[in-house]
C-alpha cells in the first residue's frame, strides 16, 4: 500500500520530522531536491541517442570543465556531464529552496542550467535563503524576474530549453494565483520544454485536484514524502503527469502514525495477491473478474463490481 496525504498532513510531516524528530529542515530540503535531481539525471541520460564513448566525451568542450564519470552508482543514474538545458523557475518559498537544490546538483553534474526567481531575492528566507545563496555563490547562473518585469527573458531561456522546472509552489499555495505569477506560469505553459514539476503542479489545490487560478500542466511530477491526494483525481492527475515519489531520508512509521493518512493506493501486485486464477468466468464481467476469486471469497457468485483502484 503506497500512503496518500492530504496537505494539511504533508505539511504536518514536515513539521513533526523538524520540531520533534530534530531533522533539520535545509537537511529535508537537500534530500527533496537532490532525489529530484536524480531523476532529472535519469531522464536526461534517456535522451542520449546513444552511449557516447568515451573519446566523445574527451572532445566535447563541456567535458573539459566537468568531471566525465561513467561509473551509475545507486542514486547518480547518469553519464556526466549530463547534456542538457535545464531552466528552472523558482518562487520565493521552500517550493523555490527545492528548486535552486536541484539546480545546484544539476549545474555541478555539468547540465546547462539557469535559474529564474519569480521575486526579489530579499524576499527568500530560511531553508530556501541558504540554497539560493549556495546556488549563486557557486556561480550559477540566475535571474530576477520580479512583479512588473517583462517575461521575454524567460520566454527567449524557455524557447532553446530541454527541460524546465517548476519550482514555484508545492504545499504553501492557499489562494488562487493572479497577476504577475499567474503570467508566469501562462509563460511555462507555453513551452515545448519537457516540464517537470517540484512537488506538485503550482497552482494545483493538493487536497482537490483543482487548479486554484491557473494550475502548470507538467510531464512529470517529483513529489516529496509521499503522494498528495489531490494528484489522484482526474485534473488532477492531467495536471501531474507522470509522478516521482523521492523520500525524504526519514522513516515513515513513527510520522504517520502522527499524522496520519488520507487514503492509500493498492499496487497492482497486491490487488493480485488477493486473489487466486479460477476456471471459472463470469458471465456478466468475462474480461474484468471472471478469472480471478479470492481465497475464499467468490467475487463471481457474490456479483461484487465494485472497482478497485490500483496503480
Ligand atoms: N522544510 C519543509 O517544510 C520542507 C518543505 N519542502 C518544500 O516546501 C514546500 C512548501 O513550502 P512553503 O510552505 O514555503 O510554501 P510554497 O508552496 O513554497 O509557497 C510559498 C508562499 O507563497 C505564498 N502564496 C500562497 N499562495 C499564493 C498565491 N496564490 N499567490 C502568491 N503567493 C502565494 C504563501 O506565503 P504568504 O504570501 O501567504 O505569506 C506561501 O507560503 C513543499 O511543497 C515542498 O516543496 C521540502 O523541501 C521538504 C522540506
Ligand atoms: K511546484
């Protein structure tokens, strides 16, 4: 069973793993965004046409600035540098901290990679602070694009894109987004960038499944700790693409059993392991149940269609 959160339960999670587990939160952070860098690594090690060889890699410039490592360790699924445009869009909470720890972890694999903060740095604070500060620091390359400033800059970033990612709000959004970011995200939208979102979608209500204003469409959803409820419904689901689970590098049982859980996802090898193949076929439902019976409970004869869900 795979556990289901609703945000008010996420955001408890975080908090009961901070203030009474004393794992720091820039130490969650760091885990969420590195996972989520692993599977960018992942899908960007996908698109090479072919294994380069290491001759390949000896002429290309980038190769010469970055370290090229062909040993895939657990965790590192990728031939460095990794050879990518990467565009990320930040905002100026914690959801925006993820995404300058993936941008970091990106740039130092040697993909292209550009920040864009939908705010004034003054504005990042905390966790979020020290990650946009390590990430420029380090010499990344990043951009302001506060309220009133236009969005060419992005558009022209987002146009020569492979990727981009939406760091602009995971479980912090509570009201629905308008003006300047909402602009934004109309921007990201747009883009034939393959989109992967931090988290969940911004703009998507984690509880409803409902966009809140205007919601990002992503490919791909890399969500932290556990799924959010509102990724399963069917906007929802549009809205999330393909989801990532990353754990946070703290053991589940002592949280939840705080914080509980909404709702949990049957695996399509658990829903199989209830029941036992029979000769036997419904007449009603040939396809959907007929062949299989659980142990001791006949689902043909008692005409149980409920459906299951399972992933
Ligand atoms: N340490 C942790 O807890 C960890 C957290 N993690 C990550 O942090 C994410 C949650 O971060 P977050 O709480 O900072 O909120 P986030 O989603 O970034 O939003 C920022 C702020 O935006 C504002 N706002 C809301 N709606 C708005 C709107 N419509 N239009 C404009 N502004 C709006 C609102 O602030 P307000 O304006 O109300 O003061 C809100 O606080 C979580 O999804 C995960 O990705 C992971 O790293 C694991 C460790
Ligand atoms: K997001």
């Amino acid at each position: 069973m795979i556990p289901v959160l609703t945000r008010a339960q996420m955001r408890a999670f975080d908090k009961y793993a901070i203030e009474t587990c004393h794992v720091p939160g820039v130490v969650l952070m760091e885990n969420a965004g590195r996972g989520a860098a692993d599977v960018l690594s992942a899908m960007i090690e996908a698109r090479r046409p072919h294994t380069p060889s290491r001759e390949a890699d000896a002429i290309s410039a980038r190769a010469r600035s970055f370290p090229v490592r062909h040993v895939q360790s657990p965790g590192q699924p990728a031939t460095y540098p990794l050879e990518a445009r990467v565009v990320v869009v930040c905002g100026t909470g914690n959801n925006g901290g993820d995404g300058f720890v993936v941008a970091r972890h990106l740039y130092a694999r040697g993909a292209e990679v550009e920040v864009y903060l939908a705010g004034k740095s003054e504005k990042v604070m905390g966790d979020a602070r020290i990650n946009h500060d390590a990430y420029i620091d380090l010499g990344g390359r990043f951009f302001e694009l506060p309220e009133g400033a236009g969005l060419g800059p992005l558009h022209t970033a987002l146009a020569r894109a492979d990727f981009v990612i939406d760091a602009l709000f995971g479980t912090g959004l509570d009201r629905p987004i308008t003006g300047h970011l909402a602009d934004v995200i109309a921007v990201l939208n747009d883009a034939a960038a393959r989109c992967v979102a931090l988290d969940i979608p911004s703009g998507l209500d984690a509880d409803s499944g409902a966009p809140l204003g205007i919601a990002v469409r992503a490919d791909d959803t890399v969500t932290f700790g556990h799924l959010k409820i509102g990724m399963l419904t069917p906007e929802g689901a549009r809205l999330a693409g393909n989801v990532h689970v990353v754990d946070l590098g703290v053991p589940d049982p002592p949280i939840l059993t705080h914080v509980g859980v909404v709702a949990e996802v049957i695996r399509r090898e658990t829903v199989g392991s209830y029941f036992a193949p029979t000769p036997e076929r419904s007449p009603a439902f040939p396809r959907q149940v007929g062949a299989w019976t659980r142990p001791g409970v006949d689902l043909t004869r008692r005409g149980d269609t409920r459906p299951v869900a399972s992933q």
